[in-house]
C-alpha cells in the first residue's frame, strides 16, 4: 500500500502532538483496512473518506481504488492521480470536525 500524506496532514500532525500516537495507531488501521476504517462522505466531498481518531477529531482521506471504481476521481480531480496506483491511500486533513472539513 503506498501513501500520501498533504501538506496539511503534515503541518495538522505537528499542531496536535500530543495525540501524535493515537493519530498513528489510526493511520496504520486505515493502511491496513482503508474501506473499513472509514465512512464514506457525501456532497462536497463524495469521494472522501472519514474516520474518527478521538470524539469530533478526524482523519480525512481518500483511497484511490475506490475512487476510481466509483468514478469519484471525476469529481475530486487530485492533481497526481494519473501518478498514483490504485493501491494509494492520500491522507488529506486531520483536526476537530469542523477544521478538518475546512469549515
């Protein structure tokens, strides 16, 4: 399984240190089980995926073999998915509900 993780994710994991084990714990359940690990979101952003590290703290994220089987990759539009397989996980966001949704 190969993964991505945006600037973002990078920068979110940094402000929330202290639950930087617990963020990690959920990152490998998600590389190991994408489909199961995560609920999969409607609207703006069908295509996404989102599953909760702690109460109202989330990890968003795409898998790339879904999205594309589901034809979301015409919606969502990444930048480099013509350079990703399948097998990608694209960790996106990560904080509080509302931050992790960019408000």
């Amino acid at each position: 399984m190969e993964t991505f993780f945006s600037h973002a994710f990078v920068d979110s994991l940094e402000k929330y240190a202290s639950i930087k084990k617990d963020i990690k714990k959920k990152v490998d359940m998600i590389i190991a089980n994408p489909i199961a690990m995560g609920e999969p979101l409607k609207g703006n952003f069908r295509g996404f995926y989102s599953c909760p590290v702690k109460k109202r703290f989330l990890i968003i994220y795409l898998y790339c073999n879904i999205c594309r089987k589901k034809r979301d990759d015409e919606i969502v539009l990444c930048g480099n998915c013509k350079d990703t397989s399948d097998d990608t996980i694209k960790f996106i966001a990560l904080g509080p509900h509302d931050e992790a949704y960019g408000r």
